[in-house]
C-alpha cells in the first residue's frame, strides 16, 4: 500500500476539517484534489512565465511557448503517444470525444453508416456520437452489459458484423468501475474496418496507460481527473488520422493563410487548437503528470484495487446493500457504486457529509446504463492515492450510521 500519509501532506485542502472532521474525499471519479506542486506551478507560470503562445517575438512570450509545448510531450510520453503533434490539448474528455465526432465523424460517417457505443457509456461518449448520427442519418448501437457489469463481448461481436463506421467505449466504467480489454476490443473492432475511440477520463489517472500498444486511433483524457487543473486535457490520436481529418474550431493559430472566402490550416495539432491556449492548464497538467511518475501508475492501480476490494467486501456485509460492478481483482478499479435498501443515495450522501465524508449520489452521467441496473441513482465512492484503509473504515462506519438513522429494516 502506498504511504497515505506522506502524499495526503502534499495536498492542502486534505489538511482542511469538514464539520469538524477529517476531509474524506471519496469523489475522486468526479474529480481529484491537487497536489502543491500542482498549485505551484500554476502560480509560477503566471509569476515568472506567462505570454501568449505561438505569437510573440519576444523572451517571454517564446518561453511561454516552450512551457506549454514542453507539456504537450509530457503529455505524449505519458501514454505513450505515436509523437507529440498528435496530442490536442482540449478542455478535457467532452471536448476531446466532441472533437472528434465533429470533424472525423462528419467528414466519415454517412447516411445508413452506424457508430458503436456501450451501455456503460458516460454521457460524453454518448450524445456527440447521437448528434452525429441525428445529423447523419446514421444508427447508434449499443453494445449491452453482462449481468455483473462486463462489456458483453459476444454483443459486441454482433454489433461488428454490422460494419460500423466508429467504435467507441470507455476503458474504465465511471459508474461500475469495470475495466474493459481494450487492446482485445480494439483488434476485433479493426478487424471488421472500424477506428476506435477511447474514453480514457478515468483510466489516465489511475493506471499505466499505453496507447501504441492499445493501438487505439483516438484516446481522451481529462487533467482534473488526474490531479491537475480543470479545464485541461487532451486528445491523443494517430498523427494520420489527425493529418487527414477537416478542422474543428475556427480562429486564430489553426491556420495557416487567410483569405476573403478562404483559408489553408496550420499543420497538426495546432489545427485543432483555435484561439488562446488554456497555457496554465497544460504546464499545470504536465506537473501533475511528473507528480504521478513520482510514485508510479503501477503502484497506484495495485493500491486502489486493494482499497476497492476492502471497501466491497466491508460494504457487502452491511445488510441491505448492494455493489454494482465486477469483483475480480483486475476487471475492476477503484470505483465502488453501491445502493442500501430503499435509502434514497442522495439521502446517503447527505449523512455521510455531515462526517466529512464526499461521495457522489446521482446517475453518474450514465443514464443508459442505471436503466439496465434497475435504479434511478447509485451511491458511489471512488479512490485515489490519497486514500486509504481509513477511509474504507470512515465509509463503512458512516453507512452503518446511515442505515440506522433512516430506520432500515432488511426485507
Ligand atoms: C468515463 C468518463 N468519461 C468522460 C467524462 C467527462 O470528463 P470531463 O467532464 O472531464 O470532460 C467523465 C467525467 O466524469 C467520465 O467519468
């Protein structure tokens, strides 16, 4: 297990009291809190740093520049992308996903064409492939869910027979926690002439990502998710792809001649980057990602599978409760979705906060997939490095409390 209390000491607000009590942030799957090294290097880009980039002739505005572009192949090294120029920098996985249904969606998908998604898709990598496909005159499918929350690869087989022109899906599940076998669906989805989509906003941040050896064409992720600063992120994708694909925001710095009724674009992936650069997000982003090298991706995946497996197995012996997902260590991460009898979740998370414990109680931006859980909302705690046995302990105690308090009687 990581050293809880060492990496908590990097982390102001988790040294801050909630009622009285110590900061239990278990919404790490919403959002993550920030390391100091994050918040300094945010306050020394603008102390010591910040220019517009691109632009300027002069010193500070070129190491304005090399910050931000130093980010970027902090960014690339980190997944390891194909090279640099293919990663955009975007506000995060919405814009990344949105990108590309907007510019390679149109220029590819066509009338009668289909796009692929999941049942555990979040909202993000579901309505822009829906707008799309409203657009287009094309049909979504819908790969369905096994009992205990997997990707059913046997529907997924069947929806590649229909050829579909994109096929997109999560690495890892923000509501269930399942872990999908990328590189497996990514060959079977080539293999019938598909292009793939990843929707890496909760796998980036808490497990060794590569996505050459996925061989997944795009990949998104979001910086907040991962310690760094709202509003960054980034869309990783095959520089060809990027080469090829139409522009998707007009403006300044994607291009390269304008003209009275037209214009050429910059090369990638200053093409996909219109206007002023979100530049604090990206040096932020990148202190973020040398802070995660620090203590290893490999360690903190093996440190929330623990904290899951301990908080599933305390939570499943509260009567009454119920977790969502699969169990197996390494088909999971550290999400736990849980309901408790007929206590409503929000109802949960109020009476959690009041021991200074953050979960998150809705339908997570999955609504497809509650529909097939049978459920309106779920509670869900989720865990980061920060995190540790403590806080499965504060969970469980808290719940015990809770269902005391609402009265709850088994069935
Ligand atoms: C699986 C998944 N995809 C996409 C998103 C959207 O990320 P963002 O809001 O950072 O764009 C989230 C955020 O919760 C998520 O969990």
């Amino acid at each position: 297990m990581l050293d809880t209390a060492r990496i908590r000491a990097d982390f102001p607000l988790l040294r801050e009291r909630e009622n009285d009590r110590r900061l239990v942030y278990l919404d790490n799957a919403a959002t993550t809190q920030k390391p100091q090294a994050v918040i300094d290097a945010i306050v020394d880009y603008y102390r010591t740093t910040n220019a517009n980039v691109h632009r300027g002739a002069y010193a500070l505005a070129v190491r304005a520049t090399e910050a931000y572009e130093a980010a970027r192949v902090r960014v690339a090294r980190f997944v390891n992308a194909w090279t640099p120029d293919g990663v955009v920098f975007t506000r995060g996985t919405t814009e990344a996903i949105n990108l590309v249904a907007a510019s390679y969606g149109r220029a590819n998908v066509k009338a009668g064409d289909s796009v692929v998604v999941t049942a555990m898709d979040h909202h993000s990598n579901l309505v822009p492939w829906q707008i799309l496909c409203e657009e287009k005159r094309a049909s979504i499918i819908m790969v369905e869910i096994t009992e205990d929350g997997r990707l059913d690869l046997a529907a997924f087989g069947r929806a590649l027979e229909r050829r579909p022109k994109i096929v997109a899906f999560p690495y890892v599940s923000n509501a269930l926690g399942t872990v999908n076998p990328v590189a497996q669906l990514v060959r079977l989805a080539h293999a019938a002439g598909a292009v793939t989509v990843v929707d890496g906003a909760q796998s980036t941040p808490h497990l060794p990502v590569d996505v050459q050896a996925l061989d997944c064409d795009f990949y998104a992720l979001s910086g907040h998710k991962m310690l760094g600063p709202m509003g960054s992120g980034a869309l990783v994708a095959k520089p060809a792809l990027l080469e090829a694909m139409p522009p998707y925001h007009g403006g300044g710095e994607m291009i390269s001649r304008v003209w009275d009724d037209h214009s050429t674009y910059n090369k990638i992936p200053h093409k996909f980057e219109a206007g002023t650069p979100n530049v604090e997000g990206a040096v932020g982003l990148a202190a973020a990602i040398a802070y995660l090298e620090g203590i290893g991706l490999d360690h903190i995946a093996d440190h929330e599978q623990t904290l899951a497996a301990e908080a599933i197995e305390k939570l499943t012996q509260i009567e009454g409760v119920t977790v969502y997902g699969p169990r197996a260590r390494g088909h999971r991460a550290g999400v736990v979705s849980f309901t408790y009898g007929d206590i409503h979740p929000h109802d949960i998370a109020t009476i959690l906060d009041q021991d200074g414990i953050c979960i998150r109680a809705g339908h997570h931006c999955t609504q497809p997939l509650m529909r097939r859980l049978n459920v309106a909302a779920t509670a869900r705690a989720s865990f980061y490095l920060y995190n540790g046995p403590d806080d499965v302990d504060a969970l469980a105690g808290a719940l015990v409390k809770a269902g005391a308090l609402f009265g709850y009687v088994p069935a």
